[in-house]
C-alpha cells in the first residue's frame, strides 16, 4: 500500500517575517511515530513542508495529514486535493481533536487525541474494508510501542535531527494549554518505560539530544530513572521543565550530570493575580530566581516563556518582563501574545464572554491579537509584544544577560547562544538553502559543553514527589 504522510506548514512559517531556522530545527515526530505501526510492505512517503515543497501530483492509496490550528486551512486544501484523486484521507492532531466537526467534511476518517491505541486500530479496520468515520484513544500507554520510523525522517535537513520524546501530555492543566484539550478524556501525562527510552536513546546518532517533551521532569521517578540510564553515555541534551520540579529534589542536579545543558520554562507571568487566571499553581509562591540560579550553578542555560495579554497585566508588563529576564542572566526568552485556542477552558470563557473577535486560525499564532483585551488595547499589546522581542535579543541586552554569570565559560555560552539564535540570520538562511544545516551541529554542540561551577545550589529543596 502506498500512504502519503504529511506535516503541512504552519501559516506563520511562509510568511514573509518567519525564520526559517526556527522550523528547521528539529523534525516533529508524531507521523514518524504511526508510521512504525504499518507494515514491512507498505511504500510510506513523509513529508514536513517545512523543511521541502510538497509533492502532490502521486497518487497515494492512503493519506495521512497532521492538523494544528495554523496550518488547518491548508491542510484542508490537501486533504480536498487527495480526496478528489481518490485516495483515503486521514486528519489528526490538536486542532481535529478540538474541532471534529470542522475537520470531518474534509476526510474520511478523523482521529480524536493521541494515537498509538486508535491508529494500529484503524489499520487493521481499513485493510478488512470497513475503516470507522472517527477514531477515539480509548487506552493511552507507551508500554512496547514500535520504535518510530527514523529512516523516513530526511534527517540532513535539520539542525538538530535527534529530537526524541519519552513521555506523553502533561501532569499540569493550564487553562490556555492547546495540549491540555488533546489529551482530555484519559490519561494526560505518562511515560515510556526506561528501558525502551534508553534503547531509542542508544540508537541514535551523534552527541547531542532534543527532547520534545512537554514536561521532561513531569514523573521525577521516571525522569531520575532516565538520567540515571544517561550517565556515561556522553550526551548533551535539552528539554523542558517546570519552576515546581527544578526546585524539588535533586532530580536536575541528576539531568545535568546526564547531560542537561539547557531548559525551557513556563515562568509565563510574574504576576500572581494571571497565575490564578490562567491556573498556572504550580507556579504560585515559587521562588522563580533560586530556580534560575540553581540551574546557573549547574551550568545551564533558560529558555524563558512569557505570556502577554493577561487581564492582570498593565502598559509596564513588557519592560518589567524584559529586564527582569536580562537582569536573571536568562539565555533566551520566547514570548507570546495570549492565544484562546478552540479547545481550551480560556477559549471557552472568553466565548462565553464574547471575547473571540474571529475564528481565522492562520492568526492563531501567538503573534496577533485575536481576542477583546481588558487593561491594554489591541494595538498596544501588539506593540509592546514586538519590542520586547527587540529589547530583550538587542546586543546590549544579550551582553547584559550574559554578565550576569559569575564564570567566564557560561558568560561566553550565553553570548555566543544568544548573539547566535537571534543575529545571524543571513548565515542561518544559507545554511538552510545550501542545505548544509545539520553540519553545523558540532558548533552547537561545543557551545552546549558542560561549565564547571565551583559552588552548586542546594539550598532550599523541597521534598522528593512522584509528579511535579
């Protein structure tokens, strides 16, 4: 059987402002992932447009198309285009499971939530004739699920090609969380077993490791288990985790002597009153600077995330926010425009309020103003969203930050990770064309090396839990 699967490209990525190093760093693993579960024979074509234009002039038997809320109207297009050549079409992902209605006139069978359980389920239907019009995950485990197919990833087109994910959903229930939404119904955060972890680990390539995971830490058993596995193997790693589960424990002491070289968190606000809007209480009366440092003195670098648009925040939230993050030494900030996503209880109040101005997802972006704000106008918070991008990766800032360091190895990292990400983007866009990008990997790799600090932090742990 010839299966067609496809990621289309996020509205935002074609625009005339995108960065295409942003959407070609690592490759997204759910198709690779349902891919494992078809059989030896079937002739399976990926394709991420992304990183390349899309073949659409073959004629598939079956086609598989990943749908988030920006690329929606695109992926509608193709599915429309293959429907009409003849071929089975599939939708799923995060916007098919907030929206089925929307979605279904568009395909053949549509898939609610993950799919490791409904996907082989389907399979099977569509191969005795007799494939459901919707699929439900009834039962969510990683427990002996296939290795996803790698060799249908074309791994020389991204910069970090060994993106990996060992764990499913989140422990956590943001109201403005579009993965929260997905994995309603049943279990919304578990893992793999280690030892399938490690296997996947072990297989791949080269030095250096994404993991895509929502919350690395989420199950510190399973995270300590993990790290444990990780020592020796030389590995430098990023991934993502929370305020609550840096501070509990001893569990990132243990990441980075597996290798944890940087982290993305969800500080979001530094507001208390938007916490409890946005039910973000892992985050209440936690101590956001002894995170920081404690992650400094272990030598690794922060990807703060930021939300702006929240009803408690004021015209000063953006310079408060930037230079609180320069004067905390982060290394990167990623900041948003508060986004309702469909789905979601934030979506669903703001509806209820009559907040939602449009339903024209390609500007769900976290870039555009989409709702009716409160203590800030529209145009102000679009304003003020843009320059603090500006202010924050200005080459005084980065130096700023990078000072804020007491060794001169970190202060270096940071600079170079910095000035890097954010100032050279002619260089970036070369790489990309000449597609050369993942040779540049060893470059990242030596910036990511491990900075030995005299005095690590590990004053005021919290006690050991299972989830944080």
């Amino acid at each position: 059987m010839k299966i067609k699967m496809i990621l289309p490209a996020l509205t935002e990525a074609k625009s005339p402002y995108w960065r295409p190093i942003k959407y070609s760093l690592f490759p997204p693993l759910g198709l690779a992932t349902l891919a494992a579960y078809c059989n030896d024979d079937d002739d399976i074509n990926l394709q991420d447009e992304h990183v390349e234009e899309l073949t659409i002039d073959d004629e598939p038997d079956l086609v598989v198309i990943q749908v988030y809320i920006t690329n929606a109207f695109g992926a509608y297009k193709l599915a429309d285009h293959y429907r009409k050549k003849g071929a089975y079409v599939c939708l799923g992902g995060l916007h098919v499971t907030s929206l089925p209605g929307e979605a279904a006139p568009h395909a053949d069978t549509i898939f609610l939530g993950p799919g490791e359980e409904s996907w082989p389920r389907f399979l099977k239907d569509f191969r005795d004739g007799n494939a459901a019009k919707m699929y439900t995950s009834n039962e969510r485990t990683l427990v002996n699920i296939p290795p996803l197919r790698r060799d249908l990833i074309k791994r020389h087109l991204y910069f970090v090609p060994n993106s990996i994910v060992v764990t499913r959903g989140c422990p956590h229930h943001c109201d403005f969380c579009y993965k929260d939404a997905f994995f309603e119904g049943g279990r919304t955060f578990y893992t793999q077993q280690v030892d399938d972890a490690l296997a996947e680990i072990d297989r791949l390539p080269g030095k250096h490791l994404y993991f895509l995971d929502d919350h690395l830490l989420g199950n510190q058993r399973f995270a300590g288990a993990l790290f444990e596995g990780m020592k020796g193997m030389g590995r430098v790693f990023q991934g993502a985790s929370t305020v609550d589960a840096i501070l509990r424990g001893d569990i990132i002491e243990k990441a980075a002597e597996a290798g944890m070289r940087s982290v993305f968190i969800g500080f979001e606000t530094l507001s208390n009153n938007n916490l409890l809007q946005s039910n973000k209480r892992q985050n209440l009366g936690k101590d956001y600077e002894a995170a920081i440092k404690r992650l400094h003195s272990l030598g690794i670098m922060i990807n703060g995330s930021f939300v702006f648009g929240l009803d408690d925040d004021d015209k000063d939230v953006f310079k408060r926010t930037v230079d609180w993050g320069v004067n905390n030494g982060l290394t990167t900030a990623t900041y948003h425009i508060l986004t309702p996503y469909p789905g979601t209880r934030l979506f669903k109040q703001m509806e209820a309020e009559g907040r939602i101005l449009h339903r024209q997802w390609d500007l769900y972006d976290t870039r555009q103003v989409v709702y009716k704000t409160k203590a800030l106008s529209a145009a102000e918070l679009k304003e003020g969203y843009d320059w603090a991008y500006n202010s924050f990766y200005s080459w005084g800032n980065i130096t700023k930050a990078s000072l804020q360091h007491n060794n001169l190895k970190h202060i270096l990292k940071h600079f170079a990770y910095a000035g890097g990400w954010k100032k050279f983007e002619p260089v970036w866009n070369f790489f990309i064309k000449t597609q050369i990008l993942n040779k540049t990997l060893p470059v990242l790799e030596g910036v990511l090396s491990k900075v030995n600090n005299k005095n690590n932090l590990k004053q005021n742990v919290q006690p050991f839990p299972a989830i944080a």
